[in-house]
C-alpha cells in the first residue's frame, strides 16, 4: 500500500514542501531511502524501526521504498523521522490516512518511541499556508514556537504513540495556543538588563554620532586608545534603536530559528540583534557556508548590530567579505547544487586603535609606532570599506576630572525618544517604498529628491570633497548623515550646519 506525507526542507530562510511517500509491498524485508537523502536521513531508517517497536507498533517485514520529492532537493536533518513513521504506519493500516493530506509532519524521533525538537520549525509554520497546509504535527517542544504563526493550527505531541491516537481521533485532541505570558516575561527580563547610556562619562562627541546612527541605521566606526569608552559605546546602540516590528520580529526569528539558535522557543525575537564576533573569525563564519548553507554573523545581525571590535586585528579577506552585504543588504552563498540567499541588513559598528600600541595622536601616552607600522596597521581598511561606514568618530581618552565625576550624561530612554521621532520622519518620507526603512538605505533617486542643497550647502560640499579626497560614495554617505542630522532637528530642508557636522564624521579614514 502507498501512503503520502507531507513535511518540508529548509532552503537558507525559506521553506520548501517535501512529499514522503511510503510504499510497502511484497518481497524481502528491507528499507530503501530515494530522493537525494543525507547521512542523518540514512540513519532515520533504523531510527524509525526501532522506535516503532518500542512504541508497540507492528513493523512490516516486507519491503519498505521512501521516496522524497521532490527528487532533486537535497534532505538533510532528523526532521524526516516523524513523517517517515507516520508514512509507515499508515502504509501499513495502522493509522487513519485520511488527515495526511492537509497535515504537515516534522520532528526528530528517539528509540523509546519520544519525539525530539528540531531546528527550522517557524519558517515552514510561516510559509504553511502558502503551500496549502492546514496544520502542523509537530513535537511538544516545538509546538510553542510554531505556534507564533497566525491562522495556522498546531498540535505538539511528547511520542508517536499520541501521533498515531490523534491520526485515529482527530476530535479528541485541541491544537496549540500561545502562551503569551511567557513572550511578555522574557521582554520584560531583556529590559531590565539593559544598558544604560548614562552610564557612559563625557564622550558628548561620541555620544552624537550614536544618536545619529541610530536615527539614520548608518554604519559607525570609533576610534580611539585603549580604555576610552569604544566598547562601552557600542553596546548601547541596540537599547536607543526601536524595538523590531511584527514583521522584522518574525523575519530575525526564522533565521535564528533556521540557525538552531532559537533559545526561547515560542517567543518571537523583540530586541535588536547584538552580535560580536572575535577577530579571529573567518569568512565563512562572517557570511555564512557550509556544504548546506546555514546563516553567518551578519545575517545572525539583520535588523540588528554587528559589532566589530578591534577591526584592524581583522583579515583583510575577512573584512572584503562585508562590501557586498553592506551594500546590498543581502549575501548570495552559492554552491555547486545551490544557491541561497540571506537578509542581512544590519548596523555595522566598529572599533580600532589609532596604531599598532594604540597611543597615535594622545595627548598623554607617547606613540612609539614607527610611519611604516602605522601604514601597516591601517592597510587592512581598504578605501571601499571605509566609503561605506558612515560615521568615523574619533574617540579621545577621558580627563581626569571626567573620571572621577559621575556619570551625568542623557539616559538612554531620552536618545531613544528622540531617535524615534527621527524614525518615524524617514518612515513617513518612505511610505510608499517597499524596501526603504531608514535614511542610510537610500539610493541616488532618493537623495536628489530628499536631499536637495542650497548654495551654502552645495559649495561646503564640494570644498570637503576636495580636501578629503573623498569618493562619490562617501559623498552620497556625507548626504544620507545630513538628512538624518536635519530629521533629528526636525527640519524638512538640509541646512549648511547639517552639511558640515556631516562632513566632520569624514575625517578619520585620511589618518593613515
């Protein structure tokens, strides 16, 4: 007897409806697997015996053929073993066929019969109904998470046992609902761990440029010796940015979710990503890879913060790797069998030392770096990746006085009003664009519209651009920093004064 399943792969972000099809007929007992299965599918055949047994089932001793379709997609994962049961039981009349069509079946199953959770759940909840499915069946520790997903029943089961009972008794059992309390408990735990902006003593200059960065979603790098507050700047972005809207929430979910990092299952992802590689971290750590493409750093960081700290310590190779996504907010991974594409529209923030000892241009401490090894240092910027961070900041040590006095700067709930008013400005300006949500993302159309400059304006401009040497890019850059400057002011038309704080965040790639 023929019997089909449905259950689905993921293919980077997205989720493709596979078919499992169970055939069993006459001849010698054995199991063979079709449709391009990995090692871990392989191995789901012996799973699935054994736990069919335990669970009290009768395995058929007569030749089982799997087939999963479509045939040219690669399988990988334990998420087959729960379809390929049930599609073995109900090939062999032990369970009411009759619901598998509308069904969708995922999860890992253990020798005692127990199902297992597995990585992926919420993408394909998400795209169920675009492929005609009804509900999901999946294990009890997955049933929350898929649950997220509006207008789509879910019914999480501990073993194949209650599978098998709810194929047999569908009335008898109630899909999942979500728990929102557990949702409302872990934001509120995010919030109170917050850091805090006031926290941070003097740096007003450092401070700005935080502000605007977070009004503006621009790239930011800070530069300063060793102990003048970089890292403690950059770890307070992600609490002055928005909180991430339904729609961003469910999008940063599924890539954690695809990525096997989803730590609080059934809870959507409410705060900005914060992601802080070491430097010794390679390419394909950086954009993600492998044989089957799984997510990276920066795609790990949409809608969120990468956090480059001690950039120069970075490879060069390492550091190219970012022009592409930071220009185009997505990365293409692309293998021999396929292709697959990963958002990554993130925040870049970075931080370097002046020079190799860190002391370049103190006041204070003596450089004791030699030109050549400077040159060094700062070699591994390349002139296209400094065009595209937005706002070069130098960031001096503190004085005395500074240190001992305590903190009194603005709180980071006062920048984040602010920041919000900044934002909703741009996201009205964009209303009617589907991909623009903030001023950094804007292209040359949407400059000449938005920021247009008067006479003042235009020769400021043209006196930077030659003095600094400066690009096109970091021309346009210059332009998106200035709308921003303006939105934070609340004025419609860029001014001189919004030009030339804008020019002055173009300064530190000439230091080499």
């Amino acid at each position: 007897m023929l019997a089909r399943v449905w259950s689905a792969s993921i293919v980077g972000i997205d989720a493709i409806k596979v078919g499992v099809e169970v055939d069993v007929s006459g001849g010698l007992p054995a199991i063979v697997m079709l449709g391009l299965p990995d090692s871990a599918v392989q191995e789901s055949k012996e799973r699935v015996k054994a736990t069919l047994k335990n669970a009290g089932f009768a395995f058929p001793m007569r030749k089982i053929v799997i087939n999963l379709t479509p045939a040219d997609l690669r399988k990988e994962g334990p998420s087959f073993d729960l379809p390929i049961s049930v599609g073995i039981l109900a090939a062999s009349d032990q369970v009411n066929p009759d619901l598998l069509g509308d069904y969708l079946f995922l999860g890992e199953v253990s020798l005692d019969g127990s199902l297992r959770p597995v990585a992926g759940v919420l993408p394909i909840a998400a795209a169920a109904q675009n492929m005609g499915i009804t509900a999901l069946v999946v294990p009890a520790d997955n049933a929350q998470e898929a649950a997220v997903v509006k207008g789509l029943q879910v019914y999480g089961f501990e073993n194949i046992t209650q599978v098998a009972d709810f194929l047999n008794n569908p009335t008898a059992h109630k899909p999942v609902q979500l728990d929102e309390t557990v949702e409302e408990e872990t934001h509120h735990a995010a919030f109170i761990h917050n850091l805090d902006l006031k926290d941070v003593k003097g740096q007003a200059h450092a401070r700005r440029a935080l502000e605007i960065a977070a009004a503006g979603g621009h790239n930011l790098i800070f530069v300063g010796p060793p102990g003048s507050g970089k890292t403690m700047l950059a770890r307070r972005l992600p609490h002055i940015l928005p909180t991430l809207g339904f729609d961003e929430s469910l999008e940063v979910t599924r890539i954690y979710s695809v990525a096997g990092l989803l730590k609080n299952r059934g809870t959507l992802i409410r705060d900005r990503p914060f992601r802080s590689p070491h430097h010794s971290a390679s390419g394909p750590s950086l954009v993600g890879g492998g044989s089957y493409p799984r997510p990276g750093e920066i795609s790990l960081s949409h809608r969120g913060v990468l956090f480059l700290d001690e950039l120069t310590e970075f490879k060069r190779d390492v550091l190219e790797f970012l022009r592409q996504p930071l220009e185009d907010g997505q990365v293409t991974i692309s293998r021999t069998k396929q292709s697959v594409m990963f958002p990554a529209q993130f925040t870049l923030v970075a931080s370097t030392n002046p020079c190799p000892c860190g002391f370049y241009g103190d006041t204070i401490e003596q450089c004791t770096c030699s030109p050549n090894k400077r040159e060094q240092y700062w070699s591994k910027l390349s002139g296209p990746l400094m065009d595209r961070i937005d706002l070069q900041v130098a960031v001096n040590r503190l004085k005395p006085e500074e240190i001992t006095q305590q903190p009194s700067g603005e709180s980071s709930e006062t920048v984040r009003e602010r920041v919000l008013i900044a934002r909703e400005r741009a996201s009205k300006r964009f209303a009617n664009e589907r991909i623009i949500r903030c001023n950094a993302q804007m292209q040359s159309r949407h400059l000449q519209k938005w920021c247009k400059l008067d006479d003042a304006s235009r020769n400021l401009l043209e006196m930077a651009i030659r003095k600094l040497n400066l690009s096109a890019r970091a021309s346009d850059r210059i332009l998106k920093v200035a709308r921003t400057i303006a939105d934070l002011a609340g004025d419609e038309d860029l001014k001189p004064h919004h030009v030339a704080e804008a020019v002055q965040y173009r300064t530190i790639d000439r230091m080499q």
